[in-house]
C-alpha cells in the first residue's frame, strides 16, 4: 500500500491527478492540471485556492484525530466526527437538526434526500480513502503555496488605479461591437532577464473585434491579450467566442466533421446561491432547451458532459426534457466532493440545503447512424466515480478532460468545447458571456525577474 501511495503521489506531482487504488475516487489539484496548458506563465495557486485553507498547524492538530477515527471506526455514520467533544455535540446536533428538515420536506425535496442516501456510502467511502493518503495530505495543504521562484503577475507598472469594468455588461451595451481586444505575439528579447515578462516585451500586435467574434490562439505559445487596463493570458492552441446565449448558434460548423467530441455544459442554472452573491447571471432551465448540442456534435458522435445543483426539480428536468432535446443519453454521474485542505469535508455531509458535492452527468449524443455504435462501444465509462477536490473561486469547476479522455469517441486529438465557460483551456474552444473571467493576469503567476512589481 505505502508503495502504491508512493507511486500515485509522483504521478500526482506531474499530472494534479491522484487515483486511490482499487479505486473509482480520484484527487485532482486543478491548478497542476491547468497549468499543463501553459508555457512562459502558471496557474496561480495563492489565487485559485482562496478559500478552505488553514494554517499548517491547524491542520495538523486536525489530521490525527481524523485518522486514528478511521482505524477505530468501522462504521459509514461517523466518518466526519472529530475526537473533541465539542465537535462530537456539533454532529449530534446537525443530526437532530436533519430529522426535523425531513419533517418538513415537500415530496420533491424527500426525494433528492432519498437519492442522497443512496449515494451517501459511496462518498463516505470516498472521504475515507483521502484521509488515509497521508502523503497525499501532506502535499494538500501546501496547494496554495507559490512556487520556488514564481510570483503573482499583478500588473501595477503604471501607478494608476486601474479601470473596472464588467464583460457580461460590456456585450450587451449597442457599443459591443466596437470594442477590441489585442493579441501580442511574443517576439523574444535577447535580455533573458525580459524574455516573457508582461511589461518587457518585444511584439506584434494584432488587433480583433471582441464580441460576437472566435478569437483563436493558434501558437504553441502563450499570448498576452489586452482590454481597456487589463491583460488576459490564452493558453496556446485555445480560441474563445464571446456572446449571449442567442449567438451559439455561430459555432455550430458547417461541416459535421469540423464538429466537437468532447462537450462540456456548466449552466448558469437558477439558485439561490448565485443570486445571493450576485456571482453571475442565472437564466430559467427553458433557455437552455435550445442550445443546438446535435449540431455541435462530430460526425463520430460527442460525449456531454453536464454540470447539475442537486435539486431535484433541475435533475428531473434534465432526464425528462433536456438530454432528450439535445439528443443526449445518460450513461454516468461522476460526485464532485469538496473538501479542505485538511482533508476535511467543506459542510457536513448530510446537510440539506448546502451539500458539499455536486454531480457532472455523462452522457453520449450521436448522428442517427452512429448512435448504437457509440454506445456499445463505449460502455466500459465507469458510473458512481468520485472527484475530490479543494474548490476554487465560487461556482469554478475543476478541469475533466483528463478524466474523461479515455471515453471521448472519435478521432484523437478530441475536438473539444466548453459552454457557458468562465476559462479557456489549450485545444478547446471556449463559448460564453465571460469566457476570460479567469483569464485575467492577475489570476496568473511568472517567474520573479518576469513579473512587474
């Protein structure tokens, strides 16, 4: 066991994907995982992990009590128990406090509760297998540190407040076509000291319509992209379409073969959460009937993948109503479990209105004459899998393509595209109202003699 551990935590250390053996739980530090899209700059970790980190100390005091529970407890109730008393009376009440939520549950919200239970021991089970790779905690809870010579590029070089502005807003203002983005091509400097950084550089300069327009990176390369005061870095390979929901009918490829084989959904569902914190604009579920996912499709066929809330009202509209109008047919659901970078689960586990996972449903659309084709020959995608991860920014989604790779039909490289996306990623197109949210440099590091200070 220690040696496979060994084994997984180099793999890990590579690739940000660390697979439990005899397993179907897999670990993912998003941030190793992104940063593979990039060259000269990386995923900042201090930026993308700015929430459920503790401090070492903490989290040390925390681990044994967690550990030596599992060794003494055979048990699926008790998985998320401390040994302190006091967090032993916390659980005790969160339990009483179940039961009387379940008193007052209408039918719908008994049976998202009922579908909670079924799955319940596969994330226990989950949990249990994470916090007994201490090597693998050990390394979390240093996710959110920077690099050895890496820093934060936090573009300050001109000394002036700088402009805030919104995209989402920006696109629908009668303005929309006017504003442009630029695109710098690297031209490197012989001063190695300058080569890469994002005031020191020597480029060409191309200047793009930002809306309603593809924008591509087709280098192999990073490129600096500017808008009004800010920067955006793109991955290399990548292009992004920025628009309302009424222009994806755009991307849609005039030949089927031009198609994608890879579609990734993540839709600003309605939920009180996001209108709370005001995080992004939300559309009613009837919007998203549109969404031309047959007409996206490669000829070969696509697999789907969805990002869905665990309300049951959205998971039957789902499976009765939207799988059916793209064409799509469930075959998996993957859990995403959420926890801290002590191990820990974000909430308790069987709290009601704030589960601590969410679920990406998988399924397989195909042209009428590949659809069975598809579906027999792929039948070996794994159902109940579990990704665990420390979440990013509010309603930021860890990167699946590694994940689901292995199942994409059709030719190799997969076509790829994100919907509704919030990032890009290098070889895939990027759709959405705000595709460079989290594109922005200050979400980015270099190394210390490149950045500016």
């Amino acid at each position: 066991m220690a040696n496979e551990q060994k084994t997984e935590l180099t793999e890990f250390l590579k690739s940000g994907i660390y697979t439990f053996p005899n397993s179907k739980s897999t670990f993912i530090d998003p941030v190793r995982n992104l940063n593979h899209n990039y060259t000269q700059f990386r995923v900042s970790p201090s930026s993308y992990y700015s929430r459920f980190f503790n401090p070492k100390s903490t989290i040390d005091k925390l681990l044994q009590p967690q550990q030596e529970q599992l060794i003494g407890d055979d048990s699926n109730s008790g998985f998320h128990e401390k040994s302190t008393k006091r967090t032993r009376n916390q659980n005790k009440n969160n339990k009483i406090k179940n039961k009387k939520q379940c008193i007052g549950l209408n039918q719908k919200e008994l049976l998202a509760d009922q579908r909670h239970q079924e799955i319940r021991p596969l994330l226990v089970k989950a949990h249990e297998e994470l916090l007994q790779a201490k090597e693998l905690l050990d390394v979390m809870c240093e996710l959110n540190s920077e690099p050895e010579g890496w820093k934060r590029c936090i573009d300050s070089s001109s000394g002036e407040m700088k402009e805030e502005f919104s995209l989402v807003e920006l696109g629908k203002v009668w303005q929309a076509p006017l504003y442009e983005i630029a695109l710098r091509f690297r031209q490197d400097s012989e001063d190695s000291e300058e080569k890469d950084s994002l005031t020191n550089r020597h480029d060409d300069q191309r200047v793009l319509s930002l809306f309603n327009n593809l924008i591509f990176n087709e280098t192999n390369d990073d490129l600096v992209a500017e808008f009004m005061t800010s920067k955006y870095i793109l991955p290399k390979n990548s292009s992004f379409y920025m628009s309302d929901l009424g222009r994806i009918h755009n991307l849609v490829p005039a030949d089927a073969d031009c198609g994608f084989n890879l579609i990734v959904v993540d839709p600003p569902w309605e939920n009180r959460s996001a209108y709370q914190k005001s995080a992004y604009l939300t559309l009613p579920n009837r919007y998203f009937l549109s969404i031309p996912i047959r007409k996206l499709t490669h000829t070969s066929g696509a697999l789907v993948a969805l990002w869905v809330t665990n309300r049951e009202k959205l998971r039957n509209f789902v499976e009765n109503e939207l799988f059916p109008a793209w064409g799509v047919r469930y075959t998996a659901t993957i859990y995403w479990l959420k926890v801290k970078s002590d191990g820990s689960l974000i909430c308790d586990l069987d709290l009601f209105h704030h589960r601590t996972y969410e679920c990406l449903l998988l399924g397989y659309c195909g042209k009428e004459d590949t659809d069975s084709e598809i579906l027999s020959s792929k039948m070996a995608l794994k159902d109940d899998r579990v990704m665990i991860s420390v979440p990013g920014d509010y309603s930021r989604k860890p990167p699946v393509r590694d994940l689901l790779l292995e199942y994409i039909p059709g030719p190799k490289p997969a076509r790829c595209i994100e919907l509704f996306a919030r990032e890009m990623s290098a070889g895939w197109t990027s759709w959405g109202n705000e595709p460079l949210h989290f594109q922005e440099s200050r979400y980015f590091s270099q190394q210390n003699k490149k950045c500016s200070n």
